[in-house]
C-alpha cells in the first residue's frame, strides 16, 4: 500500500462537507465511521482496488489521508485533483 496525503480546501458549510466526506467515503462500498466528530475513517473496495483513509474535517479545508495499492501511486496528482473538485461541487 501506498500512502498520500494532501490539504483540500472547500467553501461550503461544515454541515455540508462532513455529508459530502461521508458521501465520498462510501463511494469504496465499505465501512465508514465518524470518530472524534471531524473524523471520517474508511475502508473498503472502489473499481476493484481495496483501499482505506481519513478525511479530517478542519475549518475550510479537509486533511486527507489515503491508504492505496502501490499501482495508484502515480496517479496521486488526479485523485487530490478529484477529490477536490467533488469537495467543492455545489
């Protein structure tokens, strides 16, 4: 497993980024659990790829930590992208 990490940034209010973080966490059909209240802890199975996280709700701006296989490695630039864009979707 590979690990990346990243700050992404949103505008939306709290309420509706911890929906969307937990939105988002779901998406790998596995566990999701809030811990600590800003915490969002997952793991689980995304386009055959097992992989696990947290995404740490911070005021305006969500610290992201993803365990992925090594093959995703060299993608990190489009997930960070990815999961950017989707964190700040209306």
């Amino acid at each position: 497993m590979a690990k990346i990490s990243f700050k992404a940034p949103y505008s939306l209010s709290l309420e509706e980024i911890k929906e969307k973080v937990e939105r988002g966490a779901q998406k790998f059909g596995g566990n999701v659990e809030w811990k600590n209240g800003n915490e969002c802890h997952f793991s689980g199975e995304y386009k055959g790829f097992s992989g696990s996280g947290v995404f740490t709700v911070r005021d305006k701006e969500v610290d992201v930590v993803l365990n992925v296989p090594l093959a995703a490695k060299p993608f990190q630039g489009k997930i960070k992208e990815k999961v950017i864009e989707e964190l700040n979707k209306p």
